[in-house]
C-alpha cells in the first residue's frame, strides 16, 4: 500500500544515525535511488561518507533500512484503525482506506516509495527488495484476517481486491489517469465489502 508522511527536516537537532536517514529519504524520493550517491547523502545529512558507512555498511543497507521505516508507517496504519474500531473490522478495512486517500496527493508529487523501488531494483535478491516484499506479504495477511473478522465468505478473494483497488489507486495518482481519486476509491471499498458481506436477510412485509 503506499503513501508515507515524510518526517519533518530536523537535521541539526537529530544523531547522525537519524540525520543519514532523514537525508537519504528526501534524496531517494525526490530524486531516485540509483541517481542518489552517499557523497550526496553525507552533504545533505552535514556529515561525512566515513560516519555513513560507520552506520550502514553499504548503500543498500541503508536503502533497506529507509524502506523499513516507510513499512513501519504503513503497519502503524493498521495498528491506528484496530485500536480505533475495535470489534468492527469493516470500519477498521474502510479506515484503511482512508489513509491510503488521504495520501494521495503527495504521491502526485513523489509516487509510492515502494512502487519506486520496485522499478530500480530489479535483483529480488537485493536487500531493500525483500524488505517491500515482505512488508507486502504481512500487509496481505493482516488485511485477509480483518476480511476474516468482518465474517466475509470468502476473504482472501476480498482482500486480494482491495490490495488492488488501493495499489492501483497509488499508480493512478502518480500517472495523473484518474481525478477524484481518493472518493472514488472510497466507494470502491465500500462496493466491495457490500458485494462480499453476508447477504442481508428480506424485511418481513406485514399485513392488517
């Protein structure tokens, strides 16, 4: 799933460890992995390439550890929505939703942190890869089991669409293919949850 709040630019009051990774995150989605050195990195974070490679020992390392934090954002989303709807596992899937739309409009700008990636890192070996890969793999299990707890007959059916609808809706955004983007994918989830739900039972017609 895919929007990130960028964390506020705090670097002279931020450890090293944090300034390295408040820099490599504004160079990596402004400008690219790939396009992205660690000389770069040392300059924006006001240190130098030895401090860096004394916290990560390589480039990649320190693009794994970066989408590590993006993940945690997502599954923080999750844990935000259980703790809000407790027991009501369709208000915590439409609250989801919501977060995903609500961020939107900064993937106009940036696009997906993960679907970035994925594009300049075509090594399923590559650290940082595995990381999106199993974040998406825990983010798909969590939601199948609040497919599970809202009692839909078939919830990985479900859930398999709405991690479509809300990836596609990320893509469609950065692309600029689809306006109104965040209702539309609201009604979407809601459509889907509605066709999947148990069917309700028929109002009894009552007579004089």
């Amino acid at each position: 799933m895919a929007s990130t709040t960028r964390r506020p630019s705090r670097v002279a009051k931020l450890p090293p460890r944090e300034r390295i990774l408040d820099a490599a995150e504004e160079l990596f989605q402004s400008e690219g992995i790939r396009r992205v050195g660690v000389q770069a990195i040392a300059e924006r974070a006001e240190t130098t390439k030895m401090a860096i490679y004394r916290h990560f020992e390589t480039k990649d390392a320190l693009v794994a550890e970066w989408l590590r934090i993006v993940a945690a954002d997502y599954q923080a989303a999750f844990d935000r929505v259980e703790t809000a709807y407790p027991g009501r596992p369709r208000e915590q899937i439409l609250g989801l939703a919501r977060f995903i739309a609500e961020g939107l409009p900064a993937l106009s700008h940036r696009g997906c942190p993960f679907v970035n990636s994925l594009a300049e890192l075509p090594d399923r070996s590559h650290p940082a890869r595995q990381v999106i890969e199993e974040h998406k793999a825990h983010q798909t299990r969590r939601l199948v089991g609040m497919c599970t707890e809202a009692r839909l007959p078939d919830p990985e059916q479900a859930a398999a669409e709405i991690t479509f609808l809300l990836e596609g809706a990320q893509v469609s955004t950065q692309n600029g293919s689809i306006d109104q983007a965040g209702d539309r994918l609201m009604r979407i989830v809601e459509g889907i949850l509605d066709r999947h739900g148990t069917p309700r039972a028929p109002s009894r017609m009552t007579t004089d």
